[in-house]
C-alpha cells in the first residue's frame, strides 16, 4: 500500500478498506506517512465524507493505535463525557467532580482548544502546578486513590488521535462528521470508560451548525459505543450563544468554582445538572431521572461538588487555594476594559463564534499547531440574548495583554451582539437528550 493511493481514493470519493484505513493511521501514528499527506487525507476525507462502516473502523483504528486502559480492577463502572466543543464550554470542570462525588467513578482524557472552541486541558493548566500529562499508570492511580482522573492525551492513549487532532486545527478540517466521531469515541474507548455522555453542541459557537447535523453526529457515535457494548447516551445543547457569562481558560476556572459555589450563571449551572443526570443514571445511582438530578442538585447545592473539586485539583498537583481565591491564584490579564451597551433594547442576538474568534485573537486559543495560550485573557459577558439593557451599561468586559489587542476585540465583540425593542425569551441550554 501507499499513503498517496489511499488519499486519491478518498479524494475521488471511494470507500476505503479496514486495511486501508488500519494502515494510513499506522503510517501516521509512527511517523512514516508525513503531516502534508496526514493532512491530504484529512481533507479528503472533510470534503467527502465516510460511511457509517468506515467511521467505526477508522475508530478502532485509532483507538488500538496504542494502549488501550482495562479499569476493571479499580471500579466496576467508570463513567466519561465528552463535548464537541463550544465557547465558554468548561463543562466538566463541574460535572466531574459533582458525579464523583457521588461516589460514581469519572475517568476522562481530554484535548486541548479547536479553533475557535476552548479545551478542558488548557482551563486547567490555567491552575498553577495542575498536571494534564499523566502517564496511563498515573491516570489509573490517580482514578484508584481519588476516584476522579482528566487527562490530557498521553503518547500511549489513542496516538493517532493525538497526531490528527493537532493537524485538524490548522487545517481548517475540524467540523467533520467522521473525523469528530472517531476522534471523540477512540479516545473513549481507549480510556477505559463503560458508560459515556456525549455532549452534543449546535449552533453558531460550534462545529455542528444545525439540529440533524448534530443529530446525525450524536447517532453515529451512539452507535459506535453500543458496537463496543457501552452505555452511551447524549445531550443536543444549543451554542448560538457563549455557555454560561466567561469565554478564555482562567475566567472559565473562575465561573466553574462559582458554579460549585452556587454563583454561577443559570444557564450553564442547569446545563451541567442536565449532563451529570444522565451520567449517573447509566451508572446506577438513581432508578429514574426526576431522583438523578435530584441527587445532583444536592450535590451542587451542600458543598459536595465542590470539596470534590478541591481534592481533585491537589491531587493532581494543583494549587486548591484556587478554591478560595481565585482571581488571587489565576494568571491576571493587564489590561481589563469593561464596554458599555451602545444603545437600549433586549439582547436577542450573540453570536457565539465571534466571540469564540475573537477570544482565540486574544490568545486565548490556537492559531498554529503548539502554539502556547494566554490562560488569562478572554471576555466576561454581562449581558446576554434575552437581557434588556439601557445605553450606557456594562455590556461586557475584556481582559487582555495590551490596550491595541483591546480595541480591536472591542469591535468584534460588540458587533457579536444584536438589540431590539421587542422582547425575546432566554433560549434554553438543552434541546434534546437521546438515551
């Protein structure tokens, strides 16, 4: 076989065989097929798609590229979830303590930001001391001393992942079906995890721009984890606009402690009970759903959530006093500018991808491959779709490094934003979960 023969097969719109695709993905994880042919196929493959058999073989693929985790010896059932990426999405910050709380083991290897869209890795690495680079052996200790594990991508996890993963940001090949549901569901599998919720955004903010986009891609992967007999369930959420009111990795830290304290915004507080729900039914704490977020509302709400989160973060060499002072342990941005609204009305426009772009500009995401993030800038919304507003109020602040990079996401986020006179209601943060 050659590299080039598999990537015009692609190109011309032909299925490609296990063989084919056991193959390239060997060639690329042990450096034998180069990056511009990597990235050749990857866009082959974003311009003509792959079938639903070609998906999950690239799957397997790529999740058996290297090691793949046995938990069984540590908890009987081990729960994961998963985003498809947002703006402002610090999801698991909260849920994986809130569920390990619970006394329901959460093992989770997480990426680093797409584009436009935040990772997990990169908000906590925003904590001081927090490690991400867990060896497979410290992931597995770490689940079995505290019962609560997220990970950024080891060489010895899912290697092939981790090469196309990098290679999609830069290529502008992200928002692909196939590409998103293998990557996501070979990292689940090689993690070791027996039930998984994925989190399936739509919208402006993110890779999945309609309903049935999202569907479809929720379908494929549902599919793939039953094929491996797991639990699998998904959550449809809406990302028009940012999740939750902060979008940059250190303010994001900073709303998820004040979610677990109580203070966090509505939207992402009743998005994160949505996910823990439907992690802890598959896990057998509660018989029915009204009980499971019942428990996880308690969890929230008694401190529970949060002392899980404290320990979690020492564990893994973070700072905690970032519990308690935040803004006090977090990196601070030099410039802070809060802008007022420009005129009167409601907020019914918002649009999540430019202030996702705009953070990015900032420096709180990725423009090249390995190009390192400011942790501390971002942007802090004060206002949003739904909110009325009179000119002259905080609309939003930024947090950046000089006053020139200020001015100029001043621009893009107000134009991010769209007024009216009439009323328009808040938009709710889920629209459908299947399971």
């Amino acid at each position: 076989m050659r590299a080039v023969d598999i990537i015009a097969r692609k190109r011309d719109g032909q299925e490609l065989s296990q063989d084919e695709l056991q193959y390239f993905v060997h060639g690329c994880t042990h450096g034998d097929i180069p990056d511009y042919q990597a990235a050749a196929w990857l866009m082959a493959v974003y311009l003509r798609g792959m079938s639903q058999r070609e998906t999950v073989d690239l799957t397997s693929a790529m999740a058996h590229s290297g090691e793949v985790l046995d938990l069984s010896d540590i908890a009987p059932f081990v729960v994961d979830k998963h985003s498809t990426g947002g703006v402002g999405d610090k999801t698991t910050l909260v849920v994986a303590p809130l569920v390990a709380s619970l006394g329901l083991p959460v093992a989770k290897m997480s990426g680093r930001g797409l584009g436009f869209t935040g990772g997990t890795v990169d908000k906590l690495e925003s904590i001081p001391g927090f490690s991400c680079d867990l060896t497979p052996a410290a992931f597995r200790d770490q689940l079995r001393r505290e019962g609560i594990v997220v990970s950024g991508q080891s060489a010895g996890l899912a290697p092939a992942d981790g090469k196309f993963y990098g290679l999609r940001d830069v290529t502008a090949t992200v928002p692909s079906v196939p590409l998103i549901a293998s990557s996501i569901m070979s990292k689940k599998i090689a993690s070791g995890a027996n039930g998984i919720v994925l989190d399936v955004k739509v919208g402006a903010g993110s890779f999945m721009k309609t309903r049935a986009d999202a569907r479809s891609l929720s379908q494929m992967m549902l599919s793939i984890g039953r094929d491996l007999d797991l639990k699998m369930a998904a959550v449809i959420s809406a990302m028009d606009q940012p999740l939750g009111c902060a979008v940059g990795n250190a303010l994001e830290v900073i709303e998820a402690i004040e979610t677990l304290q109580r203070r966090g915004p509505d939207d992402f507080r009743e998005h994160c009970l949505t996910v823990a729900t439907q992690m802890c039914l598959m896990g057998g704490q509660a018989k029915d759903e009204r009980v499971a977020l019942e428990i996880c509302r308690d969890a929230l709400d008694s401190g529970r959530a949060l002392r899980a989160f404290s320990r979690w973060i020492q564990a893994q060499g973070g700072d905690c006093r970032v519990v308690d002072d935040p803004m006090g342990s977090l990196p601070q941005a030099s410039v802070v500018r809060t802008v007022n609204a420009p005129e009167s009305g409601w907020v019914v426009g918002l649009n999540a991808m430019v202030v996702g772009l705009t953070a990015q500009h900032l420096g709180a995401g990725r423009a090249v491959k390995g190009q390192p993030v400011d942790h501390a800038v971002g942007v802090v919304l004060h206002r949003k779709i739904g909110d009325v507003v009179k000119a002259g109020e905080p609309l939003y602040t930024l947090y950046t490094r000089d006053e020139a990079t200020a001015a100029e996401a001043e621009r893009g986020v107000t134009a991010a934003y769209r007024f009216d006179n009439a009323l328009v209601p808040k938009p709710a943060p889920i629209l459908e979960v299947l399971a």
